[in-house]
C-alpha cells in the first residue's frame, strides 16, 4: 500500500468537543488511520497525526481544515504557541511508495480546493514552496494572526498562493510536503521563562545554534520550557540536542526535568539515541532489535497470494467485443497524459530548471486531471457499447416497442459518440501540453514529451474512427455534424503533432 502521513497542526488544545469533531471529521474517511493525537492546553494547539494511501489523506486533510474553520475564531484564541490559522500548518510526508514530488502536488491541490471552496487563504511551504523565503514557516508565520489580517490586502510578500487576499476569523492555513519533523519539548527545573528563551536562541540553527533545529522558549504547565522541531534527525541526532540543552542551562544554574515527544518519531531517531548514549558502537537496529528479526522473518515466510486481476491489456485481448478500440484510444491518451506529468516530475525539485517550476506544476496539474477523466472514459466506451447492444435486445413485437426501440438504439448511438468525442478533445489537451513542456521542460525528458505527443496523436485518431462509424447511426444532419468535428479535431491533432517533432533533427 502506498502511504502518506499527515501532521495537522490546529489552533484548539482546550475544548474536547472541538477537537474530538475534527478527529472525527479527518477519521470518516475510509482508509484513513489516526495514529495519535496531543492537545496542549498552554499552547492551546492540537497535533494530530494519521495515515493513508494519498487520495484518502488529502481528502481527510480537507474535512480537518474545514471543520476547524467553522469552529475556531481565532479572534478569540491565546495561546503560547505562534499561529495564524485555526487548521495553522498541514504537512504531507512521504512514508511508503509515494515520493515528495507527489506530495507537493497534494499540498498544491488541497491548497486550491481550501483557497476556492472555504474562503481561506492558503501559503505552500517546505518542499511545496513557490518562493524561497516561504521554505520556512517562521517567514509565514511572523507577527502570527494579528499581523496577517492587518498586511495581507496590501503587503506583496503577504499574498496567499491561493484564496482570498483577506482573512477571516479562521485566519489561514499553511500547507506543505516535508521530510519527517520530531516535535520535542525539554522542561527545566525552573519556572524562569527568560531562561527557556536564552537556551533556545543558543540551540536553534537561525541564531548560531545546531543546524536542523528550530526552538522558543515558553512558559508550559508552570515550568519553563525549550519547545523544538527537529527537521533533520539523522544529521542533527535528539541526543546531541538534549546534551547541548543539558549544559546550557547548567549555566544557569538548572537542570533539566524531563523531556517529551508531541506526536510520533521515526524508530530511528530513538535507536541512534540509545547508541549514542550506552555507546554501543557495534549496535545493529535490524539485527538485534527483537520486534525488527520478528517482522523480517514474518515478511519472508510466503503467505497466501490472491489470484491478480486481469489488467487492461488482457481484457483488451480476450475475445469480447469490449473493451474495444474506442477504450483503447482512451487508455492511449491516459498514458500520453502520465508521460507528461512524468516529464514535469523530472523537472520540478531541480536547482538548474527552478525557474520554470511555477510553468511546470500547472502542466503536470492538468496531466494528472486529463488522465483521471480519460481512465474514466476508457469504462464509459465499454459502458456506452453495453448499452447499445442492449438497445438492440429490446421487443419489438408491436408498433409501440418498435419505436421505442428505435428510439433506445439512436439514444445509445448518440452516446457511443458523444464519448470518443470526449477522448478526441482530451487527445488534444494532451497534445498541447507535451508541446509546451517540450520546450521548457527537462531537455533529457524531451523524447518522452515526444512520445506522448505521438501517442495522442494516435488517440486523437482511434477515437474519431469511432466516431465516423457511430455517427452513421444518426440522422444524416447530425451525423455531418459529427464527421466535421472529427476532421477538424484530426487536423488540429496532427498541426500540433507537428510543432512537437519540430523540436527534432531530421
């Protein structure tokens, strides 16, 4: 299964009713797992922490943020900890199967379907970031809620990447794709908070501290505290945070209490602690730690294999009328639309093409939308076939079923047009975009923007046979009609098929 995680931050620590609605709002999902959740009444925030496969994540991810909006008023919210949105960062992170680029691209949609369908302005961050200084979320963050509503209508550096140049009582939400964060918080032996404040700036990377590490110093529970993120444990490892905290404060004349995850950590994280702190130099996690031989062993023993499904292909092969070449030409066009986003995906993320990104996401955005409609499509002309032959297994023993027949039959003939016209046209929405990414896209990539340029070529041209040979069915003005759009969407086929081998030597 392929898994992502998502970390929702969300501005209520105080009232459970609140919170318990956004968990149930994020878990009726199906397919979406919560792993935890840690609500702080001091810092009045909540994290919660689920799993799923990426479409069932992102969907979740929208009902958490919709549900706080409606019932956060961060007019009314305190807290210690900085915020500007009731749903105030949502991070995606690649977990298994899934890779960081389609979790930018989870960011971005979910950010457009926030900005447009809720009315709140949305800010991309981390990895999913459309300027440099939005990478960190403190730059977004500065002068939290109070300062966004009074600059966001006037400031340039304010303006959302989605949504409305105006906040609203849910202020607005920063939405992101990242490595793994741990959220780890250190309690002195001291309520004196200037102390938290002074430790923190010596260990937080922006003030001269450890890199990878981001810290405040707060007031939590009575006791002053240094709450951190980690963003990279494996080059910043927990014990040497800890170890550094630890003498610092011992300039102060404290200690350190006690410490505390919020959320999950990665396993790793805590192993190499546990090396690091009973120095065992020859420790090996996957050979010595019980519960990881025990699952190793439990995934090499061969278990029971469900009987595969045919794939597309094999149905195509097998001696039955559909599948047939108007599904075909469909599935063609889908994968001329996954060769273009492909196309995009090698070029986004690169320092040599990182000014072209902003004309590359929209691309692979649109790909991806072309290819879900054309996988549909690729049912619909099944469907549509399945419905004219029933068309043609009705009665017909009297006048009245014999029009009604002859009506069912144009009705479903009508349709098995109307679809390979929609292949056709989506054909050539793909056409277009392989032609734009050609030329600013990855140049190792270019023969495969060709590829898909030719493949839907060839989609294009499949689904008008289909429609010269349906719209014979029809009465003969209409049936015009329809061999004039299918020359007219082949001629546009080949003119753009064209400009796309131009880019070519002969």
């Amino acid at each position: 299964m392929r898994l992502v995680e998502c970390i929702p931050n969300f501005s209520e620590g105080r009232r459970v009713e609140v919170i318990r609605a956004i968990l149930e709002a994020i878990t009726s999902v199906e397919g979406v797992v919560l792993l935890d959740h840690h609500s702080d009444p001091d810092h009045n925030r909540t994290v919660v922490t689920f799993v799923g496969p990426p479409a069932a994540v992102e969907e979740a991810a929208y009902r958490g943020i919709a549900e706080a909006a409606a019932r956060i008023d961060l007019d009314q919210h305190t807290g210690e900890h900085p915020r500007i949105g009731a749903a105030d960062v949502v991070p995606f992170v690649p977990l298994r199967g899934v890779s960081m680029t389609e979790c930018v691209e989870m960011a971005r949609r979910l950010g457009k379907r926030v900005g447009e369908e809720l009315g709140v302005p949305v800010y991309l961050y981390e990895k999913a970031a459309t300027r440099p200084e939005r990478e960190n979320l403190e730059n977004i963050r500065g002068g939290q809620y109070e300062a966004l509503k009074e600059e966001i209508a006037t400031n340039p550096a304010r303006e959302p990447n989605f949504g409305p140049r105006r906040v609203g009582p849910a202020g607005a939400t920063v939405i992101g794709a990242r490595d793994p964060l741990i959220a780890f918080n250190v309690y002195l032996t001291t309520d004196d908070v200037s102390i938290a404040k002074k430790i923190a700036r010596a260990v937080r990377h922006s003030s001269g501290g450890l890199r990878y590490v981001k810290a405040l110093g707060m007031l939590v529970e009575g006791r002053a505290q240094v709450s951190m993120n980690l963003t990279n444990y494996r080059k910043t490892p927990i014990a040497r945070v800890v170890e550094l905290i630890r003498r610092e404060a011992a300039r102060y004349g404290v200690a350190v209490h006690h410490s505390e995850l919020v959320g999950l950590t990665p396993e790793e994280a805590l192993t190499e602690a546990a090396r690091w702190y009973l120095q065992l130099d020859q420790f090996d996690p996957d050979e010595q730690i019980l519960e990881r031989r025990l699952y190793a062993a439990l995934a090499a023993s061969p278990g029971a294999m469900s009987e595969e499904r045919p794939d597309f292909l094999d149905a195509l092969a097998a001696g039955t009328p559909t599948p047939g070449g108007g599904s075909a030409a469909a599935f063609t066009a889908a994968e001329a639309a996954a060769l273009v986003a492909m196309v995009g995906r090698v070029t986004v993320g690169k320092k040599k093409y990182k000014a072209v990104e902003p004309q590359i996401w929209p691309l692979i955005e649109q790909a991806e939308g072309l290819r879900a409609a054309l996988q549909r499509l690729v049912q619909e002309d099944a469907a549509a076939f399945t419905a004219y032959m029933a068309a043609r297994r009705l009665p017909r023993d009297t006048p009245e079923a014999q029009r009604a027949r002859a009506q069912a039959i144009e009705e479903a003939t009508r349709q098995a047009t109307r679809v390979p016209w929609e292949t056709a046209q989506a054909g050539l929405k793909v056409l277009r975009l392989a032609e734009q990414i050609i030329t600013i896209g990855n140049p190792n990539a270019r023969s495969d923007a060709a590829t898909a340029a030719a493949l839907a070529r060839a989609a294009v041209e499949g689904a008008t046979f289909n429609i010269r040979v349906n719209a014979a069915g029809l009465p003969a003005d209409e049936a015009q009609t329809w061999l004039t759009r299918a020359q007219n969407a082949l001629d546009q086929a080949q003119t753009l098929y064209q400009q796309v081998v131009a880019h070519f030597p002969r």
